[in-house]
C-alpha cells in the first residue's frame, strides 16, 4: 500500500513539474502528456521497478479517466445553446471524421502488413481510451495494445492539429472544435480548451460523438475492408 501511494504521488509531482514547464515555455514537446510519460519509463528502467509494482498506484489515475471524461458535461450546458445552433455542422463534420479516421486506420494497417488482432487494435485510435479499449475487443483486438495506439495518436493530434489549423486557416471555433475532439479524443480536447473555451467546448462533445459513432462504424468498415 505504502509503495502503491508513493508511485502515485510521483507521478502526480512529476506532471504537476512538467505542467510548469509547458506553462512557461509553450513548446508542444514539452508538453505533460509527453514528458511524463517518458519520465516514468526511465525511471523504471532505471530502477528496476515492474510496471505491475508501479500501476498498484498508477491505476488510481487511471480509474479517474472516465470521471474526468464525465466533467466535460460541465461546459456542455454552459454553452448548451451554441451546441443547438451549430448541431447539423457538428454531426455532420464528427460523422465525416470518425469515417476518415478508421478508414486511415485500416489503410495503415494494410500499408503496414498488418493482420488480425494487431488491425483491430489499431483500428479505434482516434476513439477515447475506455471506449477505444472496449471496441477494441469487440473487434478482435487487443485492448492494452488499443490504448498505447491512442495515446499515440492524442500526442501527436496536440503536436500536429494547431499547425493544420493555421496552414488551413480555419479560424472558425466551431470547425476547430470538431476537428481536434474527432481526430484526438481527450488529448485533444485539452489543447482545445488553451484555444478558447468554446473550441474546447465543441471539442468534447466532437469526442463523445466521435466515440459513440466508432461503436457502429469501427466493426461494419473493418469487416469491409479486411474480409
């Protein structure tokens, strides 16, 4: 129990040190979600530490996914009536990127020489953990490896996804929203709450569409397209 608290309160510190750095600098690479993961591995490879010793207390962080996931409710009635106006839009851009997302997802299994189980876990990368993970093993797939696909995906939707935008000049919130909430589920969603609130806003419900529409969409085009 004492080690379980100690890994716990460790991986706490060293993203609340990393969060000041990223605060102070603004640098996507120096972002939490990049050095403390990175952080954490060294520190275990250094020490010796079992990942099974480390998750006893780093589980702790993980079970408060789904009620961090459930907070975005929050700003969702704030704006609840920009969400009304803009509904079509949403829906439509959020349907639109969930396909794109698992259709690039099996093109890239393929381009990769990839089959079976390792497909299926790549195939829901752009869905939120939880739901990515249940999918996942729905599909045939393999839920922990799902989820290293996802984080993957979120780093690189925060490091990427600003400078898409500026290229494409899409300034609008609305647009923006839906863009990083479909393609980066959680992760992205943070980096669109720096933006504005509204963008992060539109992002999170992007997010939970995004996932919803996966449950449906992620078997039917994976069946297509490998079978």
């Amino acid at each position: 129990m004492l080690n379980a608290l100690l890994f716990f309160a460790l991986t706490v510190a060293v993203y609340l040190l990393a969060k000041r750095i990223y605060a102070s600098t603004g640098k996507v690479y120096t972002s939490p979600l990049i050095i403390t993961p990175v952080i954490m591995i060294i520190f275990l490879l250094i020490t010796g530490i079992t990942y099974d010793s480390y998750n006893a207390g780093g589980k702790w962080l993980t079970n408060l996914l789904q009620p961090a996931t459930m907070a975005f409710a929050i700003p969702l009635h704030k704006n609840f009536k920009v969400l009304k106006k803009h509904a079509a839009e949403i829906a439509a851009g959020v349907l639109s990127g969930t396909i794109v997302a698992v259709i690039s997802s099996i093109l890239l299994a393929k381009w990769l020489h990839v089959s079976g189980d390792l497909a299926a876990s790549l195939v829901p990368r752009s869905v939120t953990t939880p739901i990515a993970m249940s999918i996942s093993q729905s599909i045939g797939g393999v839920p922990s490896i799902t989820a290293v696909f996802v984080i993957i995906t979120g780093i690189l939707g925060t490091m990427m996804g600003p400078t898409v935008l500026r290229i494409f000049r899409i300034e609008n919130e609305i647009a923006r929203g839906v863009s990083l909430g479909t393609a980066a589920h959680g992760t992205g969603t943070s980096k669109a709450f720096e933006l504005s609130s509204l963008t992060g806003t539109i992002s999170s419900i992007a997010m939970i569409l995004s996932a919803l529409l996966s449950i449906g969409v992620a078997p039917a085009l994976l069946a297509i397209f490998l079978h």
